[in-house]
C-alpha cells in the first residue's frame, strides 16, 4: 500500500497522559499536513511541512502539541497532558508541490479519545 | 471570518434531485481549489479538482468564480450513495507558502 499511513489507528488514554501519533506519507510527497476533526466539522489545520520545514503552525495550537518531520518523511506530533477536549480524530494529508501544491491524500486517521 | 465558509447544511433531497454547494473563501491569492467528500467515519477524499472554466464529471460540475472568491458544486440526478460530507478545499497563500485548508463541510442525505 502506498498511500498515506497512520498509527495507532486508534488511542485511548489516561488525562495528563502523553501521546504520540505517526504519520507516513506517500513517498515522493514533500509536503507534510496534521488536521483535527470533530464530529460535524471539516478537518481543522494544525501544521504543515516542506520537507523537514514546519512552515506554519496554527494559533489553535497550544504549547502541549508538537509535530516534527526530522528527515523530511515521516512525521510525528505529540500531544503532552493531554486534556479531555483533545478527543477527536488527527489526519495526516501528503501533497505534492510547493508553488502549487497539488491535491492532499489523507491517512486514515488516529482516533483520540482522552478519559 | 473563517477562511473556507461553506453552505451550514445538511441538505436533504430525493433521489433524482439536483443540489448545489456553495463555497467562499477569503485570501484573495489562493490559486487552487477542489471538492472532497467525506462519509462517515472516513477519512476525505478528493472529488474534483475546480478550474476557472469550469469543469464537469459525469454528474458532477465545479465552478470558480475568482472575482467573487466563490466555488459551486452541482450534482445533478443524485443517487443514494451520494449522502456523504462535501468538503470545499483551498489552496491559501500563505507567509510560509501555499497551505491546504478545508470548509467546515455540508452534509447530503439523499432519501429514496
């Protein structure tokens, strides 16, 4: 399978725990996206990369997340003390291109829920 | 403002109707833009890509309109498995480069 791959696929943990999701996008995709979505909305942007370049984070995005891509191919983002609203599921989308990026292609998805 | 605002939704149609998404955005230099669907507890996927012409597959058409920062999606003879989640995505130019951000989403319940 080539396409976008994410784990866990699923994730429950403790409040206050720390967790930490893994992203694989398609191979030859130099662009790198983490959304959150919550039941009825539309994927909410976190991050995104170029390569190992995160170039944008969001505001939404507090202190406790952190995303990294150290060799410009794999991601990770971790969520320290994680919190009750944290619950929702995090997607990771590749996309090709800098000037132009073409169309994202999404993983599957880590469903988080913090209890 | 949000950056991609979409139709709130949900619509409800009989099989065979034609309904249509409306879609704005608000960073004047975004460049492109497509259509998503999303059902549930699935992750999007693209539909269409929308050009400034215009664009059509099968029963889908996309329109652009760049003056107005205004995208459309018409599906016409609607079908059953057309109830899904329709996503407006935009390419925004940002400081950091281009960013792919969504709408919030307009759900379709086609009804037989």
């Amino acid at each position: 399978d080539t396409g976008v791959s994410q784990n866990p696929r699923h994730k429950i943990t403790k409040r206050g725990q720390n967790v930490t999701f893994r992203c694989d996008p398609i191979s030859e995709h130099n662009r790198l996206y983490w959304y959150r979505q919550t039941l009825g909305q539309g994927p909410e942007f976190l991050t995104y990369f170029q390569n190992e370049a995160q170039l944008e984070k969001s505001r939404l995005l507090s202190d406790r997340f952190s995303a990294e891509r150290p060799k410009g191919s794999f991601s990770t983002l971790e969520i320290q003390r994680t919190e009750q609203g944290d619950s929702a599921m995090y997607l990771c989308a590749s996309s090709l291109g800098a000037a132009s990026p073409t169309e994202a292609f999404f993983g599957q998805g880590t469903r988080l829920t913090v209890v | 403002r949000k950056e991609v605002e979409q139709d709130p939704g949900p619509f409800n149609v009989p099989e065979g109707a034609t309904v249509a998404f409306n879609c704005t955005y608000s960073n004047s230099a975004s460049q492109s833009f497509f259509w998503y669907r999303q059902d549930c507890r699935k992750e999007p996927k693209l539909l269409m890509s929308v050009y400034s012409s215009g664009n059509e597959d099968g029963r889908f058409t996309a329109q652009l309109n760049r003056a107005s920062q205004y995208i459309s999606l018409l599906i016409r003879d609607s079908k059953l498995s057309d109830s899904a989640t329709y996503l407006c995505v935009v390419n925004a130019l940002t400081t950091g480069g281009f960013k792919t951000i969504f709408g919030a989403g307009t759900r379709l319940f086609v009804k037989a």
